[in-house]
C-alpha cells in the first residue's frame, strides 16, 4: 500500500493502537506530531518514538481547544479516547468529551489544513447487535442509557460529527470502525479480555471469564489493524469501513486458547458478566476488501504468540 503523506498530526498516539500507527508512519517516510495527554496512554509506548527522527510529541488535552501544534499537516488521524471498558467506564464524563469536542478540535484542524481526516470509531457503534456479521450499513442496538453508552454515543456523535464536516465544509474525511484489536503494548491492566488472561495465565492466576464465556469477539491483530487503517486513510474512501478480523471466537475459546499457548496451569474462573456485554461480534470485512484490497493476515495463534512474548519479556507483569 502507498501513500504520500508528509507529516501527520496523531491524537492518542501514546495508547496501544496509536503507537503502533505512529511507529508504521515513520517507518514509511511520515512525519508525525502525537498530542495526547497520557489519560489511558503511557510514556512507555513513546520511548522508541522519541528516538525517532521526525517524531514530537506535544503533552494536551484534545477535548480543551489546545493550541494547534505549528506546522503542516496533510493527514489527521483521530484516535485520542479511552477505549478499554474499565477505561471508560471510569473516566464517562472524559470519553463524551473527547468524542464531542475532541473529535471537533481534531476536524478543525483538519479543515485548516486541508488535509485527509480518519475518525477511528468502533464496533461499539453496532451496541449489542441483533444481525450478524455486522456490515457497514446495520444502524446498531445501543443502549443510549447504560453505562456503555459513554463509549458507544460518543463514537456515534464523532461519526456523526465527522459526517456533517463532509457534508457541510467538503472536508476529506473517512471513518474506521475498529473491531477487537490485541498486541504488544496493551496495558496489562487495562481490564480487556486478551491483556488480562495472557498476564493471569502467565502469573499462574485464574483466567477470569465474564458470564458463561458464550458471547463472541473477533480479534484482530494491531499489525493488521495499522494496515487496515492506514489502508483507508491511503484511499480516498468516505467510510464507515470496518476494520476487523472475521474469525469469531467465543470468549471461552479465547482464554483456552491462551493457556494452550502460554502451557500455564491456570484455571478458569467464571466471574459476573459485564452490563450490557455484547453477545455476538463479528465484521463483514467485504467493503475493505474490496475498496482497500485489505484483509487481516494474522491467525489468532500467530498474534497471540507474539502478544504473550512481549507481555512475559516486558515489566508488565509486575505492574
Ligand atoms: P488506548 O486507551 O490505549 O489509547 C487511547 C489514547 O488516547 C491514550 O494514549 C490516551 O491517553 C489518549 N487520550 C484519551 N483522551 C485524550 C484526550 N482528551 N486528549 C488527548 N489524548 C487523549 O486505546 P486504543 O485501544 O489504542 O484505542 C485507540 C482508538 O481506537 C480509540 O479511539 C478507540 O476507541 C479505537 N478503537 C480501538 C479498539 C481496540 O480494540 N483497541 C477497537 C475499536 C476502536
Ligand atoms: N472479558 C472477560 N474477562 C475479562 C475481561 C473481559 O471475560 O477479564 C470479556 C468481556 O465481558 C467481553 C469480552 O471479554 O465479553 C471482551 O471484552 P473487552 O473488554 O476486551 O472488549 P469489549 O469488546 O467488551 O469492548
């Protein structure tokens, strides 16, 4: 996949998936200034970054009008706001935020630049779907009162945001719905599903599996999703596109499917389901395919091979 852009302006690059993306830039020639303000993110994901040519950060709040950071800009990617559920659901008032103002900052700067926009929204848009796989065109079942629903009406609200700025000012922008991504760089902590059981099955702790384990995910391996994303904001496509990996997995799958890799002796532990849980999840990955000649590349083993590698040779596991 080519692109031209020269240097990019990356909200939330010091999280999980937008370090990865900023990494993948420079790597192809693009500059990138990263503005986050470490309200998930950790200067750890920064630390290679910082020693890379063509890489600044500036340390702000993207929901509080910062001032924009000096220079050109012909790409904006979007990425700035809490994405893991106990993330979220600590920090509701800050999750709307980013999606409302965060997301008009981020569009303005844009506009001011001309420059190509990519919202990275979610599956989380679909709420607990009742059509399965879930295309682009499928408006979702959301709860607009429930506690996810600070996650979810955000997402929904910055789509619709980044709609009208098509719409009404012409603006270059597309939207990527991101399904479940895992890889390196995931905080331990972060209370999802693939960091918690691959630091319990590497601690010898139980696997904590929420309800039954029945309920589905489809996970993706942040490689891919980088590719994926960077695919779309290549293309000139409007979007919504789902960027996700179709291999859908019961919950349960997945936490046996970590103790087989890691060989841990862990057992499972059915813990209360979450609120609202999602029970099925799982992309039609025809628009990207056909739009982007995009399509994941790695098995769940692979991904999460290397995903237990890098959280059993970092420090995570003491944190
Ligand atoms: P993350 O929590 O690791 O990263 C989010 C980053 O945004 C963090 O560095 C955080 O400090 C920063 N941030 C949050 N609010 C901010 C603000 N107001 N100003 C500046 N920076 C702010 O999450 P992630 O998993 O890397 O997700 C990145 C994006 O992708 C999010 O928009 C998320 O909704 C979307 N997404 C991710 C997944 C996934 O599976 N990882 C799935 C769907 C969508
Ligand atoms: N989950 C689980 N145990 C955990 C964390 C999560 O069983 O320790 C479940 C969660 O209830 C959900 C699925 O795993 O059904 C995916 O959760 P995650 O937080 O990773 O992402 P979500 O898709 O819910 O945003």
């Amino acid at each position: 996949m080519d692109w031209n852009f020269t240097r990019a302006l990356v909200t939330g690059g010091a999280g999980f998936v937008g370090s990865h993306v900023c990494a993948r830039l420079l790597s192809r020639g693009t500059q990138v200034v990263c503005v986050d303000n470490f309200a998930t993110g950790v200067r750890e994901n920064l630390w290679e970054l910082l020693e890379t040519p063509g890489f600044s950060l500036v340390e702000a709040d993207v929901s509080a009008s910062p001032a924009e950071p000096p220079g050109e800009f012909d790409l904006v990617l979007h990425l700035a706001c809490p994405a893991s559920p106990r993330d979220y659901l600590r920090l509701p008032f800050e999750t709307l935020a980013v999606g409302a103002a965060g997301t008009a900052w981020a569009l303005n700067v844009a506009r001011r630049h001309d420059a190509r926009f990519l919202l990275a929204s979610t599956s989380e848009v679909y709420g607990d779907p009742e059509r399965h796989p879930q295309r682009e065109d499928y408006w979702g079942n959301v709860n607009p009162i429930g506690p996810r629903s600070v996650y979810d009406e955000a997402k929904r609200y910055a789509e619709a945001y980044t709609a009208a700025a098509r719409r009404e000012w012409g603006a270059d922008t597309t939207i990527a719905r991101i399904f479940n991504t895992y890889g390196p760089n995931m905080r331990a902590g972060d209370g999802r599903m693939i960091p918690a059981f691959v630091t319990q099955a590497l601690r010898g702790e139980p696997l904590t599996v929420a309800g039954t384990g029945q309920q589905t995910r489809s996970i993706c391996y942040v490689d891919d999703t980088v590719t994926g994303l960077l695919a779309l904001a290549a293309s000139g496509h409007p979007g919504p596109v789902n960027i996700g990996n179709p291999h859908e997995l019961t919950v349960l799958e997945i936490a046996e499917e970590v103790l087989r890799l890691t060989g841990s002796q862990s057992e499972i532990e059915y813990i209360e389901a979450a609120e609202d849980d999602p029970r099925r999840r799982c992309p039609d990955i025809g628009l990207a395919k056909t739009e982007l000649g995009w399509a994941p590349e790695t098995a769940p083993a692979e991904g999460l091979r290397h995903t237990i590698k890098w959280f059993a040779e970092t420090n995570q596991l003491l944190t």
